[in-house]
C-alpha cells in the first residue's frame, strides 16, 4: 500500500502547471526557516485542491501557486515541500 | 478573571476585530467607527492595533480595536505578535476583548474558518462577520449564514465593508450586545495543544460539506489578467510601462497647477512688498516666508500625481504582482520578496516603510530591510529633484513623447534602488547569516477595480500631511534660517550681501571647507543644515538664502533661474546624487531607533548613507566636467 502511494506522489516543482492536484503532505526541508508550518498555516493541507498556474522563465522560481481558494507565490525551495497526488 | 475586568474599564465594551490578512478588518472598521485608517489591496496594510469607538443608537459605547491580520494564532512576525498579544490579554496598556469579531472572507472560507476555530478556542465570546458577502455571491459562493452559525455556534452576519451600509448587520449585532452581553456567551476553554492545524483543516472541512460549498473555487478574473501582467515578456514590459508613465505624467500634469501656484505667491510677494515699508518684518515675510515656503508649496501637484498612481496600485491588488517579477532580483541580493511592500512605502516615506518591515518574520531580513529603505525616493526628495532638474536639465522631447526631465528623474528614483540593491547584496556577501535561503509565500490577492472614493480620501490624507508639514516644521526651520542669515546685521562698511556677515553665513563658510570637494558653495552647506529636518527644506533654505544674498536691484524671483545662473552643471548633478543617498531625515533615524531598539541601527544607518552621499557627490562633481 505505501508503496503505490509513494509511486504516485510528486513534488510541486516536478508537476505540469495548469493540471489540478491534490496536497498529500508537507515537509520540513529546512530546519531554519520550518517552511513546513508556514506552509499548513497558509492553508497547504492534506487533501486540499492544488494547481500550479505558471512559473517563471529559465529558473522555474519562483511559482504561482492556487491552493484551495487562494493564490500564492513561492519560491522554488518552498515548493519543494509540498508533496501532492 | 476576565468578568472583573469588565467592571474596571467603564469606556465599554471592547470589540476586537480578528482575521486573515487582506479580508477588510481595517474596511470595516472604518465603516463601524467613522475612521479613516489606511486600506489596500494586498496583505499586511495594518502593522498596529488602531482603535475607534462606534456609539450606538441609544447613546452607549463600544471600543472597536483594528488588529494586524494574521493566518494563524502562531505569530511569525511582529505585527501578527500583536494581534496574539492582545487576544491573549497580554497586550501593554490594553485589557483581553470582550468580544472577538472574526471577519471572514467569504471567498475563502476555508482558511478564514480555520482562524475563527482556533480564535474559538482561546475561550473568547465570538461572532463572526461574512465580508466580502458580495463579492463571493458573483463568483457562486452562496453562504448560508444561520447554516454556517449553527456549525460554528456563533452569531454571523452578512457585510460588505466597501459599500456604504455595508456593515448594518454587524453594527445592529454589536448595539445589541452592548445592550445585553449575555447574547454571546464565552466559550470553553480548550487547553493543550490550540495550534492543531490538521485537526481543524477536518473540521472546516466537515463545515464546508454540510453548507455545500465543498468545491474547487477557481479566481477565473485575475487568472486571466494574470495571463498577460505575469507573462515572461510582457509582464516586465508592462511593469517598466506603467513605471514610466508615472515618471511622464509627474512632470507633464504638474506643469499647469505648478505655474499657477508659482504665480499666486508672486503676486502675494508683490503684494506684501507693496504694502509693508522695507524693514525685517517684511524681509520674514519676503524673503523668509513666501520665498521658502512659497519655494515647497509649488510641489503639491507633482506629490499628488505619485501618490495618485501608488494608491491605485495598492488599491488594485498589482503591487505583490510586481514583487512576483521582481522577485529573481530581491532573491539574487539575498532579500526576500517579503521585503518589496515595506521598501514600496518607502516610496512615500521611508518613515511607514521602516514601520511595515515589522511584517518580517525573519530578523536579519528585516533589519536589511530597514537599514535600505531610505534609499528608496520618498516623496519628500521631490521637491529637490525637481528643482534641480529644473534648472540644470534642457526641456528636449524625443521620439515617442518621451521626455528627457522625466527620464531623469526616473533615473534618479533607479540609482536609489539600484544603490539599495548593492547595499543588500554587500550585506549577503559580507554576513553567514545572508546566504540562507529566504521564505517568500506571498498572497497574489483577487484583482479589484479602484475604489475612486477611497483614492480621493488617500489624495486629501496625502495633501493635509503635506500642507501640515509646510505649515509646522518647514516654516519653523525656515524662520529660524531667516533668523540666523539676517543677523547679526553687517558692519556699515560691508560690499557684499548681508548674508554673508551672519551667523549662517559664517557657519555656511566653515561647512564649505568641508563639502568644497564635491562642489558645494557656502549657500548648499547653509541650506544643508535645516535640511535635516525635513528634505524639502533644502528647497525653501536655498530660496531663502538666494533671496538674502541679492546685492542690489532683485533680478529674479524663482529658484531656478537663479540657480541655473549661479551654479555649474557639475554642482547641480553632485547634489542630485547627494540627494540621492544623503540621510537627510532625523524623523527616519529616529524611527529606525525605535523599531529597532538601540543607537546602534540608527548610526550604522546615518553613517553609511553619509559615505555613499559623499562618494557618489564626489563622483557626480568630478566626472560630470569631462561627459559635457
């Protein structure tokens, strides 16, 4: 079971943009900063309808993410941290 | 406890007004209480908790208290520290609210509700205020609010805090409860762990499924608009554009009322000159009042072309936009995007910029932020621009409709920014803690048509700073220059100008020693000084000085002939790129040693800002001989 689950997650960065998801999870990549708990608060929960809209030439970062009814800008190594499906 | 309280504070009840940010607290607040405290489009606009008071019909009072807003009771920065402070009743000088008015955004339920849960949870009586009831409704978010206040067990009314009466619902709700507490009831206190995100993410989640509004809600309006203002090619263009248009207008719209106002003192110089016989009241009025207040005044049309455009920006919900395609630059010099909105107030006056760096979570960041921000052009540095620009650069018109006047003072505002931008970036090089990654996790918020009220009252708000300023701190400093370049009078067998025998001129002459490198006469070091206080009284010194130091018949009566006669090309562009970096402002330092809690901030500040002045004056004094 938890392999088939982990065969079909994806990191946010890695997605096709304008291709609806849904948030599995969010890790802490960076102790110093804890993305991780900035991201929950901001509304990045399991579960939650999830759409990267576009990204920025060359780099990629920073993204506009559309997370439930809001939109966000992230920087790549925030993105990083969302897991979806 | 909190029962006791109650019976201490007899102003009434306390109503505190708790949400997401960029839901329209201050909106509404303003509504409720009659004020006039600052909206816009994007978050993080309220840094402090404001209050006003609401008197309701049968003549009773409740205090209503603005907070900063905030996603979560887990504060990240100093101004969402606040509003936890105060729910927490552990706020300086203010008691725990009676009643907590979480205002939701009802286009975005699930994140406002996660908040009202957890606001819930502090055991505060709460009601709840469904703004943007209007808005949600056209995009087919059909809230049922007696549904909704059976699931959360709490009172919620319908507003929509930018319509007139918008806000009936929750005011008759707080009459009432002014009128009989027991309406409210406080709720149970939840101990333990009251930062459960997970747990309530379910919980709105369970709301949401029972009000039928568990569904994807696209934002197809700004995603469209998006589609062309962030587009890899267009979207800078259009960002340059509009940054360009700014810069044109100032100088083509101002043209007209600055003539007029120019004019008017003209004719009230004339006037008085007429009137008074020649002794020192007359040269206070002539030369000391009408000359250098006169001297600013002339500025209000331009100062309120800039301010016209900035707050239909931030009324519009582009200004974060712009952070988005500026971002790759702010993160290149180790800043993060966090910092765009404190250094775009800047732009008014690095004294509110300074203020929202409180935004912030992160320290250093906020601490760079704080020490660039008066690098950015505020707007009381136009004045001087303008001036000098007027004086020392030719009215030439290229193709296009371009104008070389605006040009270049579009180029002054870039060297600030750009100067900013290599002070940011030292700072990474030079410091460990620079070259960590930084947190962006901006809010893009829902586009919105300006609100042409709202623009008109920021307008005025702007005007009566403006005029106050002219009125206080300008015409004191301009009076005691007058003061100090009149007397002591000059010995009877003098040649020159009065001027030069006075207390200013003699300490102008010192000064010169010093600034005599980058070009500097005597009047600049005089005019220098007051400048201090306020930028602009750099302009109202000059003419006064100017005005003392005429040796026989009177010439000219404007600035800046007289100054494109007196002065080389190179003085004028030194001190254009002195103006530029020169922290020319006790207010800004005294801020910043405020915000930051010691002398050591304010000087490093002072002190660099100093050295760059000097540098770049140097620099614009020696090699602007060799490009003309």
């Amino acid at each position: 079971m938890q392999s088939t689950t982990k065969l079909l997650t994806q990191l946010l960065t890695a997605v096709p943009i304008q291709t609806l998801f849904r948030v599995h999870h969010v890790v802490n990549t960076d102790v110093l900063n804890d993305y991780k708990q900035q991201l929950e608060q901001l509304g990045f929960l399991p579960g939650e309808s999830i759409l990267v809209q576009r990204k920025a030439p060359l780099s990629q970062d920073p993204l506009v993410v559309r997370v439930g009814a809001s939109t966000y800008a992230l920087r790549r190594a925030e993105a990083e941290c969302v897991v979806v499906a | 406890m909190k029962e006791n309280t109650i019976h201490l504070h007899p102003t009434g009840l306390l109503f505190a007004l708790v949400g997401n940010p960029n839901c329209g607290k201050t909106a509404l607040f303003n509504r409720l209480t009659g004020s006039r405290q600052k909206v816009a489009n994007y978050a993080g606009v309220t840094v402090e908790r404001k209050e006003g008071r609401l008197e309701t019909s049968n003549g009773k009072v409740a205090r209503i208290l603005d907070l900063p807003g905030t996603y979560s009771l887990y504060p990240r920065s100093l101004d969402e520290r606040v509003t936890c402070n105060v729910l927490n009743g552990q706020a300086t000088g203010e008691k725990q609210p009676d009643v907590v008015v979480c205002v939701v955004d009802a286009t975005n339920l699930r994140r406002s509700l996660r908040l009202v849960l957890a606001v819930q949870r502090l055991g505060l009586p709460c009601i709840v205020a469904l703004n943007m009831s209007d808005e949600a409704k056209t995009r087919g978010i059909d809230v049922d609010p007696t549904a909704l206040a059976k699931a959360l067990g709490a009172p919620v009314v319908t507003t929509i805090a930018v319509t007139k009466s918008g806000d009936a619902h929750l005011r008759s709700l707080i009459e009432s409860i002014v009128n009989d507490r027991s309406i409210v009831p406080p709720q149970p206190i939840t101990t333990g762990d009251t930062s459960n995100v997970a747990q309530d993410h379910v919980h709105v989640q369970q709301i949401l499924v029972t009000l039928g509004l568990d569904r994807v809600v696209p934002d197809l309006k700004s995603e469209h608009i998006d589609r062309v203002l962030l587009n890899p090619v267009a979207g800078p263009v259009i960002l340059l554009a509009v940054l360009f248009l700014i810069f044109q207008a100032m100088f083509s719209w101002a043209e007209a009322p600055m003539e007029w106002i120019e004019m008017g003192f003209e004719v009230l110089g004339d006037a008085v000159g007429e009137f008074l016989p020649d002794n020192w009241l007359r040269s206070l009025l002539i030369d000391g009042l009408i000359a250098g207040v006169g001297g600013v005044v002339v500025f209000l049309p331009q100062i309120l072309i800039l301010f016209f455009f900035i707050l239909v920006l931030e009324e519009s919900g582009y200004l974060p936009r712009a952070a988005y395609l500026l971002d790759r630059l702010m993160g290149g010099v180790g800043l993060s995007g966090r910092s765009f909105i404190p250094l775009l107030s800047s732009f008014a006056c690095a004294i509110p910029g300074v203020i929202a760096a409180r935004t912030i979570p992160n320290r250093r960041d906020r601490l760079v932020t704080i020490m660039i921000a008066p690098l950015m052009t505020c707007s009381a540095r136009l004045p001087v621009y303008t001036l000098l620009i007027s004086a020392f650069i030719p009215r030439r018109t290229f193709a296009g409709g371009l104008e070389l006047q605006g040009l270049v003072m579009l180029g002054l505002y870039l060297a600030g920014i750009v100067g900013a931008l290599l002070v940011a970036w030292a700072l990474k090089a030079l410091t460990k803690s620079g070259r960590q990654a930084r947190p962006l996790m901006m809010e893009l918020p829902t586009y919105r048509l300006p609100n042409p009220l709202n623009v008109a009252i920021g307008l005025w708000q702007r005007a009566a700073i403006f005029i106050k300023r002219v009125g206080g701190i300008i015409l004191a400093m301009t009076v005691a220059l007058w003061f100090l370049a009149s007397f002591p009078a000059p010995p009877a067998e003098a040649m020159g100008a009065p001027i030069e025998y006075s207390f200013a001129g003699t300490l102008g002459r010192w000064l010169a020693v010093l600034l005599e490198p980058i070009g500097f006469n005597w009047q600049i070091a005089i005019a220098l000084i007051p400048g201090l206080a306020a930028r602009e009284v750099a302009v109202s010194a000059l003419g006064t000085v100017y005005a003392l130091s005429v040796v026989g018949e009177v010439t000219e009566t404007s600035l800046i002939p007289i100054l494109a006669q007196q002065w080389s090309l190179a003085t004028g562009m030194s001190m254009l790129a002195w103006y530029v970096f020169a922290p020319q402002c006790l207010a800004t330092l005294a801020t910043i040693k405020r915000e930051t809690g010691g002398w050591t901030m304010p000087l490093l500040a002072a002190g660099y800002l100093f050295a760059l002045a000097y540098l770049a004056a140097w620099f614009a004094y020696r090699f602007t001989p060799l490009l003309f």
